[in-house]
C-alpha cells in the first residue's frame, strides 16, 4: 500500500500568490502525485489545482521544511 506524502508551499511571486489565495484557498498542504527526478507533480490539498514545482529552483514556489 501506497502511503499519501505532501510537501508544504509558499508563493514566490505575484501569480504564485494570486493562485494560492483563490485557487489553494490559502492552504500550503500539497499532496505529491508523482516525481520525476527534481520535479513533483502535486495537487492542491483543496482539490482544485494541479501543478508542477521543481524542486531544485521552482520559478513560482518555495518548498518549506
């Protein structure tokens, strides 16, 4: 059985944020779907966005421990 892994976000930028407050809800829970070497691909913990973040230098998001 598979267990359920999430990381943590925070918006880097004004798109970013505009996305985590409307879309996200302003939940910085993410659920990993998939990795593929540095990229996750992840969905919001509301449900309702989708999204890639790279994990070595993501343009929109930061990863928090």
């Amino acid at each position: 059985m598979k267990s359920n892994q999430f990381v943590y976000i925070k918006p880097k930028n004004s798109e970013a944020k505009e996305v985590f407050q409307y879309d996200m809800r302003g939940l910085h829970s993410c659920k990993i779907l998939e990795r593929n070497g540095s990229d996750l691909f992840v969905k919001s913990i509301a449900g309702d966005y989708f999204f890639q973040i790279d994990t070595d230098n993501d343009k929109n998001w930061e990863l928090l421990k």
